[in-house]
C-alpha cells in the first residue's frame, strides 16, 4: 500500500491546480481521488492484470477529454503552462510504463502505448516506444510497419527505409512489410517528382507528369532527405522517375516471398497509387514479368496477367468498349493458355478451375451485357467441344457450364438454353466423365429443376452407384427425405430407412452412413404435429437407430442435443386447451424418459464424460432437479474423474451466472 499512498501524494499539486482554475469542483476532485485510488489498489495486486492498467488508463484519457472541452468552453485567459495542462496526459503514460515493466511479452499493449503518445502529439516519445518495441519484438512486422509510418510522418525518410529493411531481414516472409516497404518507395518518387516540380526542374520526358490527387507537394517534399537530393545527378534523377527504386523493391519481394497473394497486392498497391499512367504501367509490366518468372506454372499466376486490365480500371472506365476489349482479352489469354500443353504453363485442372471461377464471376454480375454473357458462356462450351475432340473435358468446366445454364435459363432476350437442352447436355456430361462428383451434382440440381420426379430419383440412384463414396451426394437426396419428413405423413421414414440400408453395404461408406444419421437427428427431435407427432413415434425411430443402423457417439450427441433443444417446441396452434393441459404431465414423462434412454445409448458408447455432462446440465437448467444431476455425475466419476469435476463446476457456475443476471434483469 506504500505505492497507493506515494501516488495519492503525486497528485496533488495538479488536482490543486484543476481546483485553482474551476475545471473540476471540490466534489469532482474527491471522486478522482477515490477511483484513482481504486486504481491503483488493484495494480499493486500480487498477480497483475493487464485489464486493470488498461482500464486505469482509459479512464485517464476520458479525464483529460473532459478537461480539454472544459478548458474551450469557459475560455479561460492565456497563462503560462502549469502542471494541470499536462499532468493528465503525462499519468497516462506513466500507466503504460508500469504495464509494460509487467508485459513485455504483450505486443498488443506496446501498440496501445504507440497510439495513445501520437495522439497526444508526443513524437519523440513515439519514436522511442517504436525503436523498443522493435528492439523487444524484432519477429512482429505490424511494429515496424508503425515505426516507419511514424518515421515517415515526422520528416525521417531515411530512418523509415532504414526501420523497414531491417524488418525484411528478419520478416522477409511477410507479405505486408513488402508491401509497406513497396508503398514507402512509391511515396518517395512522388515527393520527389512533385518536389521537382514545384522548384523546376524539368527532367527528360517530363511531358506525362500529372499532379497526383489528393496530396500537397510542399508536405511531401519534407520527406525528402534534401543532402541526398543535392547530391543527385541529372542521370540519378531520371532513374528516380522511371521507378528504378520501385523496381527494385518489386524485385527483392519477388526473390523472397513468391506467393501470388504478394503479386496481388502488390498490383492493387501500384494500381492505385497516385503517380503518372507512364511510371504506373511500367511498374506492372516489371511487376508481371517477375510474376512470370517467379510462378511460371501458377493457375492464379496465369489469371492474374490476363485479367489485368479488367482489375485495373475504374467502374467509370470499364464500360462500353472498354469492358468489351478487356473482357475479350482476357477470356482469350486463358483460353490460349489452357489450349496449351497443360506442361508447359501450368496443371490443367487448376487452369480449368481458375477458368470456370472466372466466367462464373461475370456472368453472374447484373450489371454485364446480356449479349457479353452469351459469349462468355459460348467461349466455355466452345472450349468443352476442342477438349473432348482431343481428350476427356475437364469436370470442373463441365459443372461450371451445367450451372450457368441453369442461372441463365431466363436471361433476356434470349437465354443460351432452354430447359429441355439443359438436361441433355447435364445427361451427356454425366455419360462423358461418369465417375466425377462435381458434374453429378450439377446435373442433379438439372434434374431438380427441369426434370420429373422419376427422373430424379433414377439420376440420384445412377449417382450414388456412380460416386458412392461422396457424401454429398448421398445428403443431396437425403435433405429432400428429411424435408418430407417434417413437413408431410408420406413414406418418407421408409425411403430415408431404405438409405441408411444401402449405405451399410459397404465398409467403406462409413463415413455417408454415420452423415446421414447426423441429418435424422433433426427429425427425430422434431415435434411438430404430423410425422412423429408423438413422443412414442420417436423413441420407436431412436429404437431402430439403436439396433439397426450402427449410430456413432456423434449421432448420438445429435440426437441428443435435438431432443433437448428448446426451441423444437409442439405445434399447439389447433389443440383443445383442456386437453393439453391434461396431457402435459404425461407428455413431460415420457419426454423425458426418451432423453434419458438416448443418453445411456451416447453413454454405451464409451464417451461417458460428454454423455454426462450433458445429461446432468439438461437436469440441472431444464428440469431444476440439481441433485439428481450430481448424482449423475457422481456416478460418472471414477478414480480420475477430477477433470469431469472441474467442467461441471464451470457449468453450475455459469447456470448460477444466468439466473443472476435474469434476476438482475
């Protein structure tokens, strides 16, 4: 406590002050004392909490704002500076040097602390936050990205390239410090250039130099290292203008990091930046032919160069013509690369996909010509038609096609099939790569739509003997069963059951039959008026899952959870009040009975703990019978059943926590 009183003693001379000047009363000052010294009792604990300094120093900052509207709106007379006009601010900074003397390890409070002093306009206390937390996390690449921006801001040119170099040596995996790095280099040539411009001085080719846009060239040509810039040359300039900088970097991040990720933002970087069309172009060729030589064979790579003027442009400059050109350009780069040997540029199947994703994307964008859509969509089939002359098309263009057809069965004025076509084509893709899930899906979301419920059924049937071990497509069919289920009285348990059968056959369909026992668990909970409307319908369904159909301990836990969900409550709407008030009680028996039968099944599978667990919390919140669930977990608890303990202490906890806060409430 020898701590509290020190610091309760410190501030004294600045809350007289505060007092002397009318900025707080009498009233006000006290409650500062009593919360600081809350404050700082809980700092002074044997085990610190960061939240407590974090806290403590927030409520300085809302002190200090307070005081500084204050201050405007007595409009107190100019006077020489006191303690008050900066203790505030000061304190908090004192706060988070006390944190970190306890967290040093925190990169997040070393952050705040970066903040909070450029806020307050401390720079040269910024710089030196910045310089130890590098120093203190040498790993993190987000404090040398401030440290340089803070460095930029304040004149320091060279100690921000200085700060960002050396994070690229120890980070050079880091896309975004290449990124920073390439955005300081950028802003470097502007100043320069628009510098130069302001004081004369004309260079070679200068004709296409434009003012950049948004952006005052007196502050940026402080950024300037001005010995540097006197020692340039007329040849050293010229570089400077044409990017030799920017290539440079552009080359060191190609070299360390080859990811496309890097290319991409690096292109979005350079692509909006304010510079000169001339420099901005030369920028991107560099940039694409590293990106050329560094993923020769890179799906993304391909598309990235082809879709170039298409993410180039503005929405103002894409349209007409120009979308026009772009878009056919691009669509004839990839087309050329993937009529290539798939050895020479990139795997097939990646360009295939990369491909369909991308006439996927704009044929899907209302705002696209009808007329662009059609070609697109032809360019498509078109390249389907050169691949199955030469070898078996690629599934993925195959879905891409199929499902696009679907989206454009009504496009104006005249869609590029019509549904009768749609089918046949989906039949014969199907015919062409029958073992592919992908174009078996899409044709059964053809047959869905277009075709009859019998042709449905045999193209799920042909499916599932086609593919049988994807599950997809197996809970493509079952979602329908177990829509039917709950909404109608057909024989759609028999078909679901029917399902679950075949999917036994095969050893290898283990993972099909135990998904579709995770989608019957819904139904089974369900109690809803119709199918199962009844709790004795349902434990007969639980039943035959528990001896016919070989149930996880998942399923079970599903189950389960449907069971005792709380907002899978009885359709009342049309019953006879009397009559389910008479029946409640009964209802609420055998419900019960039911959760506890489909807890000992999850329980026999050997996941006693989870089993448990849950059964005592369904007691202990929806029943309020608290000692029969400690009984069950009693009964659960072994010679090592510490750890079971512990969880169900956290559950009473939290149940305890709830009913508090509704209380509250």
């Amino acid at each position: 406590m020898e701590r509290v009183q020190f610091e309760q003693e410190q501030m004294l001379a600045e809350l007289k002050d505060l007092g002397e000047k009318g900025l707080f009363s009498p009233g006000e000052i006290k409650q500062i004392i009593k919360r600081r010294t809350a404050f700082e009792t809980a700092l002074v604990r044997r085990i610190p909490n960061k939240n407590d300094y974090l806290r403590y120093a927030a409520y300085e900052m809302g002190l200090e704002a307070l005081r500084r509207k204050r201050v405007t709106r007595l409009k107190l007379p100019k006077s020489p500076p006191s303690i008050s006009d900066y203790a505030l601010t000061r304190r908090q900074f004192q706060i988070f040097e006390r944190a970190l003397q306890k967290f040093k390890s925190d990169v997040s409070l070393w952050l705040q602390y970066l903040r909070v002093a450029q806020r307050a306009g401390s720079r040269a206390l910024a710089g030196r936050i910045a310089a130890r937390a590098v120093q203190l996390h040498p790993r993190t690449p987000a404090l040398y990205v401030l440290a340089a921006s803070h460095e930029l801001a304040n004149g320091g040119m060279g100690a921000a390239r200085v700060l960002l170099q050396r994070g690229l040596r120890l980070n050079a995996d880091c896309a975004e410090m290449w990124r920073e790095y390439v955005r300081l280099e950028l802003g470097f040539v502007e100043a320069l250039r628009r510098r130069w411009d302001v004081l004369g001085i004309s260079l070679q080719d200068s004709s296409d130099r434009g003012r950049g846009r948004g952006q005052d060239p007196e502050n940026q040509g402080e950024r300037i290292d001005r010995a540097e810039e006197e020692a340039m040359g007329d040849e050293a300039r010229g570089a400077i203008m044409d990017g030799a900088i920017v290539r440079q970097a552009i080359d060191g991040a190609a070299k360390a990091l080859p990811t496309i990720e890097l290319f991409q933002n690096l292109q979005t970087l350079i692509a909006g930046y304010p510079v000169p069309e001339s420099l901005r172009n030369s920028l991107l060729d560099h940039l694409h032919a590293r990106l050329a030589e560094a993923l020769p064979r890179h799906a993304a790579a391909v598309a990235l160069h082809a879709t170039r003027a298409l993410a180039l442009r503005s929405a103002e400059e894409l349209a007409g013509d120009a979308l026009v050109d772009a878009l056919r350009r691009a669509n004839e780069e990839m087309l050329a690369a993937l009529d290539a040997d798939g050895t020479e540029r990139c795997p097939q199947d990646e360009l295939a996909a990369t491909y369909a994703q991308f006439i996927e994307e704009w044929c899907r964008k209302e705002d696209v010509d009808a007329h662009l859509k059609l070609y697109l969509i032809g360019s498509l089939h078109a390249l389907i038609k050169r691949q199955t002359k030469k070898n078996t098309p690629s599934a993925v263009l195959l879905a891409a096609h199929v499902h696009l057809l679907m989206e454009l069965v009504h496009l104006e004025p005249s869609p590029p099939a019509t549904p009768s076509r749609i089918l046949s084509i989906a039949r014969r893709y199907t015919s062409t790569t029958p073992m592919d899930a992908r174009v078996w899906l899409a044709r059964l979301q053809a047959e869905s739509a277009h075709g009859t419920a019998e042709s449905v059924n045999d193209a799920w049937a042909n499916a599932r003997h086609a593919v049988p071990t994807c599950t997809e497509i197996w809970l493509w069919g079952a979602d329908r069963c177990c829509l039917s289920l709950q909404s109608s009285s057909s024989n759609s348990w028999e078909e679901f059951d029917a399902l679950l059968a075949e999917s036994m056959h095969d050893a290898a369909l283990r993972d099909v039959h135990q998904s579709l026992l995770l989608r019957i668990a819904e139904s089974i909970g369900k109690r809803s008026r119709g199918l199962a409307s009844t709790t004795g319908e349902r434990r007969a369904r639980v039943e035959h899952v528990a001896k016919r159909c070989l149930p996880s301990a998942r399923a079970w836990e599903r189950i389960f959870l449907a069971l005792t969900n709380p907002d899978a409550e009885i359709d009342e709407e049309d019953e006879d009040e009397e009559e389910r008030v008479r029946g409640e009680e009964q209802e609420e028996e055998e419900e019960e009975g039911l959760v506890r039968e489909v807890y000992e099944y999850w329980r026999g599978t050997g996941e006693v703990e989870e089993a448990t667990l849950a059964w005592a919390r369904w007691l202990l919140v929806r029943k309020k019978r608290g000692d029969e669930a400690m009984k069950a977990i009693s009964r659960a608890c072994g010679a090592d059943g510490g750890g079971l303990a512990q969880k169900w202490a956290a559950i009473v906890r939290g149940s305890e926590e709830d009913q508090e806060g509704e209380g509250a409430g």
